[in-house]
C-alpha cells in the first residue's frame, strides 16, 4: 500500500453542522506516524478509542477538554494511506459536509507519496462484536469485527501463514419503505474509497426533507449535504446509504490503525455509530500487528 505524509499544514473551511464558521487544520506530525488531536500546540494526542463516544447520530471525540463532533466525517479519510498528521479545530464543530469526500481531496492534495517497506498493518487476535438489545425491523442489530483471514494455502511462504491484509466492510441496511439490501467493499481501493467518501449522510426520517428545505432558505446551510430520498430512485438511495454507513463505519475502524492500517472483515448489520464505537473499543484490547497472526506451521 502507497502511504503518504503531508507535504504541507492543509486548512479546510466551511460551516459547522448549525451554521457557524469552522475551521480544520491538518498538519504533519512530526513525532509521530500516527494520527493525533491537537489539544494545544505543544500537546498533541495520539487518537484512541478511549476518545469516541457518540452523541445523537454522530460520533464525538474528547481529550482534555477538547471537542470534535462528527469525526468520522475526517477519520474516513486514514484508508488513503496518509500517517503522520495532525488534527486541529478551534470550535468543536468543524466545517460540515455531510460526508469525507472534501477532507479526502484536500489531503490528497497536499500528500507526498512515500514508500514505507515497514508499515504497519494492524487486526484483531479474536472476533468482537456489540449488539443492540432492541431489534430493528425485526432483525438483530450489531457491529462485528473478525481477524484477517489466511490466504490459501498457495500462497504460503516458508513456514509462515500469510494473512489478507485487506478490509472487507459488509454492510446490511434495511430502512422501512426501502427494504434489505447488502453490499460489500474491499479496501485498500482509492476509487472505492473514493465513492464511499462521496456519500452524503442519509436523510431520515424522510418526513425531515420538507421541514429541512424551508429552513435552508433562512439559516440551515446543509439541506444539499443530506441524501434525501425524495431526489433518488429507490435503487439511488440504497446504494448512497450503504456507501455512507461504510463511510461512519470507517471513520470509527480509524481509531484501529495507529500508525498503519487495519485489515479484517467487519459487518454493519443494522448497525449505527453506538455499535461501531463499542466494537472498537472492544477490539483495542484485542489489537495485533499482522506480523504477530502468523505463526509458524507445523
């Protein structure tokens, strides 16, 4: 996998998720190649699970004081191999998209490719998972996290198994009015990553579209950053729901990489932010580099 580093501080502005200006700066970090939250300038944080929590329909970041909102709308953006950044907001709601595809192309932008023989890559040495004790449609709803997979045997080298280091997301929605659907995506792809960056946060209830136009006109400046049913085709709207609960569902896997990336089968079974956040946290304490998952055959 190509990583990157930045070749230069990165500012992204816009309108926080009520309205008011926010700003984003990304910096490369100097100490470290993992991803850190800058609490002051001279105290940067490498981010952690222990950070997440979730709010309504949204996850949130805390360290000493500082707060970000909605940043699985940033951390989607780690599958594109950059490492060695730096995160700074002075409002703890920074600009808003309705999605990651604006913070992807600015740090694409500014990326210096680079070529790490040793990166990293991280898994799980057990599956995890959390369920939600109330079903949803009747079905049960969990986020689960499953180790690399072995390749086949074939592809053995010596006497050391040899492990997928793809992520494969597996998403199972089903919305009244919309029905199940499944889709499945495989990582690292930077068209695919492309496409689920693009997807805006699903507008739901639909009630919600009319209510949220009329405010538009007067001080809601995000009506365009929601995927409103009313404007797809019923086909449209599952392919950029699915897309978009792979995008929170990555932004919340980001806190797995430390300095390199996580490789897995995850599943989105009616799943939502609550879910991923404590999944994750699950995972952490079960965290292995690859290398640690190949043990020696017999």
């Amino acid at each position: 996998m190509k990583t990157a580093l930045l070749d230069q501080n990165v500012i992204l502005r816009g309108r926080g998720f009520f309205g008011r200006s926010g700003t984003l700066l990304f910096s490369p970090n100097p100490d470290s190649h993992e991803w850190t939250l800058c609490v002051t300038d001279d105290d940067r944080r490498p981010i952690r699970p222990a950070m997440a929590g979730t709010e309504s329909r949204r996850m949130v970041l805390r360290a000493e004081g500082v707060v970000l909102n909605v940043p699985e709308h940033i951390l989607a953006a780690r599958f594109a191999g950059i490492i060695g950044l730096s995160i700074g907001s002075a409002k703890p709601w920074p600009p808003y998209h309705g999605r990651a595809l604006e913070v992807l192309s600015a740090l694409n932008q500014a990326r210096k490719i680079n070529l790490f023989s040793n990166f990293p890559t991280y898994t799980v040495s057990e599956a995890v998972f959390f369920e939600y004790e109330k079903r949803r449609q009747g079905n049960r709803a969990f986020t689960s996290i499953a180790p690399a997979r072995p390749l086949p045997e074939s592809a053995t080298e010596g006497n050391r198994m040899k492990y997928d280091e793809r992520l494969t997301l597996k998403i199972v929605c089903n919305y009244p009015g919309l029905g199940e659907w499944e889709r499945i995506y495989t990582l690292p792809d930077d068209a695919v990553l492309a496409k689920i960056c693009s997807a805006h946060a699903p507008g739901w209830p639909p009630w919600l579209y009319y209510p949220s136009k009329m405010c538009s006109y007067v001080f809601w400046p995000h009506h365009r950053h929601i995927t409103w049913i009313q404007e797809h085709s019923l086909h449209e709207a599952r392919e950029l729901f699915a897309l978009h609960r792979a995008q929170d569902l990555l932004g919340a896997l980001a806190l797995l990489c430390r300095d390199g990336t996580f490789a897995g089968t995850v599943c989105s079974h009616y799943s939502g932010h609550k879910a991923d956040v404590i999944a994750v946290k699950r995972a952490d304490k079960h965290l292995v580099p690859l290398s640690h998952m190949q043990p020696a055959r017999r």
